[in-house]
C-alpha cells in the first residue's frame, strides 16, 4: 500500500516523503512557467523555488488535509503557496541589507546570481502567487478558500515571519547573559514568527481546506508550533557539536559570533531536553487522532528531532 501505518518504519517513511516531494515539485514546475513576459524574473523565482529544499511545509500541509479526511488535490495549491512563501522570505533574508549570505542550499544565493534587483522583484513575484495559488483552491467551498488566504496572509505579516525578521534585525546590537531569561524570550520571539508561524499556517490551512473541525485545526497548529521551535533548537544544538567538530574547518566569517542561541542561553544538555520535550508535546498534540492517519506527522516530528546535519 501506498500510505503509511503506525506500524511503518522509517525506510517507508522515507520513501513517503519522496513521494510526497516529488508530487509538490510537479506542481511547482507548472506553476511557475518559463515564458514571456519577464523571463528573467521567472527564471530568479524558479532559481530558488525550484531549488534542493526538504518540502517540510508543503508535506505538513497536504497530510494535514489528509489527517482530517481531506483529499491530496484539495491542499496541493496551498501546500505550493507555503513553499513559494518559504522562497520568499528565503530571498529577502539573503540579501546584504538582511543577512548578507551568498550560499542557501548548496548553491550562490538568488541575488548573487540573478542582482538584487531581481531577486527582490523575484520574490515579491511568488508571495503574489502564493495568493493567486491559495485563493483559485478547487475542491474546497469558498468559505474555507476564504479562511485559508487570511491565515496564510496573517503568517507572513507584523504576526508572523515579518515580526520575526524585524525581532532578530532589533536583537543584532544586543548582548545577552547565560541563562538570561531577556534573550530566552527574545530567541523564542524570533523562532515562533520566524520558522514557526509558516509551519503553523501549512497545517492550519492543510486542514481548513480538508474540512476539519475547530478542533481539530487547533491541535495540528499546537502541534506545529512544537515541530517549529524543536527545529530551531536542533538546528542550534547541532551547529555547536558541528562547530567543535569542524573546529579549524570553518574559512571565512563565523556565523555563529554574537548569534543568540539555545545554547547559549540554557546550555547544551538543557537544549537537547527541550527538544525532546517539544517532540512530547507535539505528539501529544495527535493523541486524539487516529495513530495510522498522524503516522505521517508522527514520523516528521521524529525525523526533526532525531536529524544530525
Ligand atoms: C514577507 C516574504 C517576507 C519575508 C520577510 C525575510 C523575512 C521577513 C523573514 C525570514 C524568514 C526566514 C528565512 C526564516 C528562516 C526559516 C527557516 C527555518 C529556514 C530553513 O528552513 P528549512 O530547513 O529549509 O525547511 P529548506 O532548505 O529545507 O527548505
């Protein structure tokens, strides 16, 4: 069979989510066609939209409208829209004015190629699409079409990945003490609107348009909010035990110098706790689901945490 059980293990797992990735990059291709007019600007939205990412946010997102009863089709334009968000705000926070990197993915970032011209006309490009793509969602009423465009508009703005942005931007000048609870909430800040609040609207907005209950979209955005801030701090712990691995590997400028992180502010061993904590949680979350339905966010949420590079 082609869907996951609770008695699946991690190979099927794996396999789901290249599937799975491979069904939003078709669409992603046609969504975004090479042609006339502005070949150039097309060619920079593809450059990153079409680039090697894990397609977390659009997976979340069509099992979530699966999860509720909902069919693949139904999420798949919404599912594209969080990606091209994702792309988005991935361009704008490359550029030298925000910060300043020239490798995303393996690859020169979209302004090094394309200028910077483009890439932010580029990126302002596929956060229009992602409306266009959310709103012309068929298979679902108007009504959810409708909730689904507010709650994605609302992840981008001064209540999700912009607040974000702007809280980090403020933060550069700051200095925070160990076990400072200012720079604890400040790091949590950052985390909730910068990473957490798209992973939050693709589940949310997975379920709305899969016909879920109130409910239900609440547990699979709590759930969410734990797989987002567990992200950030894995991703912490991990460029500290990267970083004293590598220890005299790393040429160039030291990315972590005078960036807040979970370390920093609890320790290691604390960190690592609370990841495992927020993995707790999230499947908390799912408990009222049925277990062979959520196998799918199950896994994820376990593959986050468990994740070494
Ligand atoms: C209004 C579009 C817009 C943005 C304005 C620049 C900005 C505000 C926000 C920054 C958003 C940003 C880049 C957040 C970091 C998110 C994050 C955790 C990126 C890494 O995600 P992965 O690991 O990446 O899912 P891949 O490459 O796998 O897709």
């Amino acid at each position: 069979s082609h869907s996951l059980t609770a008695e699946s293990d991690e190979t099927e797992f794996m396999s789901y989510m290249v599937r799975k990735s491979k069904t939003v990059n078709k669409a992603l291709d046609e969504a975004v066609p090479l042609g006339e007019p502005v070949l150039k600007i097309r060619e920079a939205m593809r450059y990153t939209l079409l680039s090697d990412g894990k397609r977390v946010r659009p997976m979340l997102c069509l099992a979530a409208c699966e999860l509720v009863g909902g069919h693949e089709a139904t999420a798949m334009p919404s599912a594209c829209a969080v990606e091209m968000i994702h792309a988005s705000s991935i361009i704008l926070d490359d550029l030298p004015c925000m910060d300043d990197d020239s490798l995303r993915r393996g690859k020169p970032t979209n302004h090094k190629v394309f200028g910077e011209d483009i890439a932010i006309l580029a990126s302002v490009a596929l956060m229009g699409l992602a409306v266009k793509q959310t709103s012309s969602s068929t298979g679902a009423p108007p009504e959810r079409v409708l909730r689904a465009v507010q709650v994605m508009a609302q992840a981008v703005g001064t209540e999700g990945l912009v607040a974000g942005q702007a809280e980090d931007l403020a933060g550069e000048g700051m200095s925070f003490e160990e076990n400072d609870e200012a720079g604890l909430k400040h790091l949590e800040f950052i985390h909730i609107h910068k990473t957490a609040s798209l992973l939050e609207a693709a589940a949310v907005v997975g379920a709305i348009v899969g016909g879920g209950s109130d409910d239900e979209i609440e547990r699979l955005r709590k759930y969410a909010r734990c797989i987002g801030l567990m992200f950030q701090v894995v991703d912490d712990v991990l460029d500290v035990t990267k970083s004293s691995e590598e220890l005299g590997k790393t040429a160039g400028k030291d990315v972590m110098a005078g960036k807040l992180t979970y370390p920093k502010v609890m320790g290691v061993e604390k960190s690592r706790e609370y990841a495992e904590r927020l993995n707790r949680e999230a499947r908390e979350h799912l408990r009222g689901f049925d277990s062979d339905k959520a196998a799918p966010l199950l896994f994820l949420a376990d593959y986050i945490v468990k994740r070494q590079k």
